[in-house]
C-alpha cells in the first residue's frame, strides 16, 4: 500500500491503531488513536484469536469508536510466518508485516527492551507509516499461500544435502579418532566396516560399529530423499503449465544457470514479486553497497548482507558458474577486465558484483525478455 492511496483512506478519519508484540505464550496488544492519546496495552494468550478479537473489541469501547472503525495493524516479522496477517485481512484489518532489522533503536550502549516499550514503539512508527513516512521502516511483502508452500521443495533439498554432510562428516570423524583414514563413503561402506581394522589389528568395537551402521542408515535414506526430489523437479519441468515452471524453462536456457538454480530464483523470487527497478531487485538478495562517506571517511563497507540469505549465497555459486561457463557475455568480460589480473582476495569481491549484475540481467531477462548481452542462449523448439 503506497503513501498516496494511505492518506486518501485515512483523509481525516479516526482509525484504531494496534500492534502486536507476538511469543509463544503471551501476545501483547498495544493499542492507540493517536500519538497524543496514551496507549492501551493489554496481554491475551498465544494464538487466541477469539481473545485477539475481543481485545480489539474492547480497545473500540475504550476509545469511544463505533464497531464499523477501520483498524490498522503491524507486527514484526519472525517464526509466526504471515498467518496471522492473512486471519487480521480476513477481518478486515489492515496489517503491515515489518522487517525488525528496519526499525530504528536506541544507540547508547545499553537500553532499557521489554515488550511493553516494543509495542509502543511499533505503535509510534505504525502511525507515522500510516500517514505517509514510507522510509519509518521496511514493510514484508506478503506471498501467497501457494507461493509460499512452493518454497519448500528447494529448502527441503537444501536441508536434506547439509545433513548428508554432516553424516558423511560425522562418520570419518568417528573413523580418524581410530586412526583410520576413510576417503569415500561408499553403498557397500557397512560390508567395509568388517575389514577395517584398528592401529593395533583388532577389529572395529562393537559400540562403534553399530553406530556407524545406523549412521550410514541415515545417509542412504537422505540420499534417497534427495533422489526423489530430483526426480519430481525434472518430472514437473517436462510436463507442468504453471507460469512459474514456464518461467524456470526459461532460465534453464541461459548457459550455466542450470536447473537448481533456475528453479531457486524462480520460486524464491521471479515467480512472485514485482520489481519496479534493478536496485529493487538487488536490495531484495541484500547486495546493495553500503558506503560510509562522513566528513573525512569514505569507505564502503560491503554489501548489506539484508533480505533473502537463500538466494544470496546460491548467486555467488552461479556467478562463478558463469563466469565459467560464459566467457564471452558482458557480465564475465567486465570482471576479467577489472578481476582478471588480481589475487584471490580480489577475486572473490569481484564475485559478488557478478552476482549483482547477474541477479538484475536474469529479472531483466525474465520480466522484459532482455537476453544478457554476449551470453550463449539455448533456444528450444
């Protein structure tokens, strides 16, 4: 909701504020009608939405509003996810879900946090938003039910190759405290343990044994695991219509994208969002500069590291993909050009300003079919 559309709303009118300070247990309400009115602030039970209601309620009875008051809402982004965004809409009330880190605190060395002062902090930035001050804080844009429950393919994936690591890990680990060097974790890895023997040529102890057997048990079932996703992704971009998949086709062509990328990019970001400029798209990912030019000092500090940590560290991968796999494109000429000739050091930095431009030339790619320039495109019949 931008500021014009929020100030022709309100246009005078008196609206209940109210933010939420969200735990597992307690709920605490704060509500208000104005800056110069002392707030409410009452506490009901975690997920109660009957007591969320009637608490709203009350603060209506308590202001001396009518039942019909437009009610505007926030709460801070965390584990609750946007559940109770989509039951407050389904009410009728307008929420912003905001992005904590955007919320401007208290810089002396130590300051007093409770949930008390944080609810009407929420409260204080929640009306200047209101009336316009879009820059008070950063507003969560919501996705869908569907857009969000198709995320979890590519996160489930993500999960399952970390815990195969930390088993294969795990179980060399347990080997080399025996002195005993396994390269590869091999299929007939439990029919090894029986030859394997220690530095003094005894065999394997029975506790060790056993545990390694069932840690091995756990790898090939997440291995399994992993198979299975693969082969449901590749059965649904042969045959699936959804605009999404189309979307990762697409991608798919571009040399060195490759399918777990394309599809991650889509599904995290291209197949729902709306962009309105490149700095939009590269804010999002958190690879935007931050500079820190005061006075005498001018420095950059590094990119922000804010937004989606997923995307973030899968750009890096593909940056050094294409700078691999497409040689001749704008993007790879640019930083061999500046990168080329430098350390490693150097190189990595120059890395992530790929992954920069690389993000901006897939959104442009995708949304205004702009093929990157130089870049070897496979096009299908």
């Amino acid at each position: 909701m931008c500021a014009a559309t929020r100030r022709d709303e309100c246009n005078g009118e008196i609206v209940l504020f109210m933010a939420l300070e969200l735990s597992d247990h307690t709920w605490k309400v704060g509500t208000t009608i104005s800056p110069a009115q002392k707030a409410r602030t009452k506490n009901v039970t975690g997920g109660d939405l009957e007591a969320l209601s009637e608490e709203i309620r009350r603060a209506k009875k308590r202001f001396e509003l009518a039942e019909e008051t437009r009610v505007v809402s926030c709460y801070e982004a965390g584990r609750e996810g946007f559940w109770i965004h989509r039951w407050l809409e389904s009410e009728g009330v307008i929420n912003a879900v905001v992005d904590p880190a955007s919320i401007d605190v208290n810089r002396r060395k130590r300051r007093a946090k409770t949930d008390r002062l944080d609810v009407f902090k929420l409260l204080s930035n929640l009306m200047r938003w209101w009336v316009g001050e879009e820059k008070v804080w950063s507003v969560v844009v919501v996705p869908s039910v569907n857009d969000e429950d198709v995320r979890h393919f590519h996160r489930e994936r993500k999960t399952l190759k970390k815990e195969r690591t930390a088993h294969i890990n795990r179980m060399k680990g347990l080997l080399k405290l025996h002195g005993i060097s396994q390269k590869k974790i091999e299929g007939d890895f439990v029919e090894q343990l029986g030859m394997l023997r220690l530095r003094d040529g005894n065999p394997l102890p029975p506790q060790l044994r056993q545990r390694l057997e069932r840690e091995h048990q756990r790898l090939v079932f997440g291995e399994s695991q992993i198979g299975l996703l693969a082969r449901q992704r590749s059965e649904t971009l042969r045959h699936s219509t959804d605009e999404r998949i189309a979307k990762v086709r697409k991608l798919i062509q571009l040399r060195g994208a490759g399918e777990v990328g394309a599809w991650t990019l889509v599904m995290e970001i291209f197949g729902w969002r709306v962009f309105q400029n490149r700095r939009q798209v590269a804010s999002l990912v958190g690879l935007t500069g931050t500079p820190s030019d005061s006075g005498d000092t001018d420095r950059e500090q590094g990119i922000d590291k804010a937004g989606n940590a997923h995307v973030r560290a899968l750009l890096i991968e593909m940056a050094w993909s294409w700078v691999q796999w497409q040689p001749d494109s704008e993007i790879t000429l640019w930083f061999n050009r500046k990168f080329g000739g430098a350390g490693k050091r150097h190189r990595r930095i120059g890395i992530v300003g790929v992954a920069r431009r690389l993000l901006i030339a897939f959104w442009r790619y995708l949304e205004q079919d702009v093929e990157p320039k130089g870049a070897i495109i496979f096009k299908t019949s």
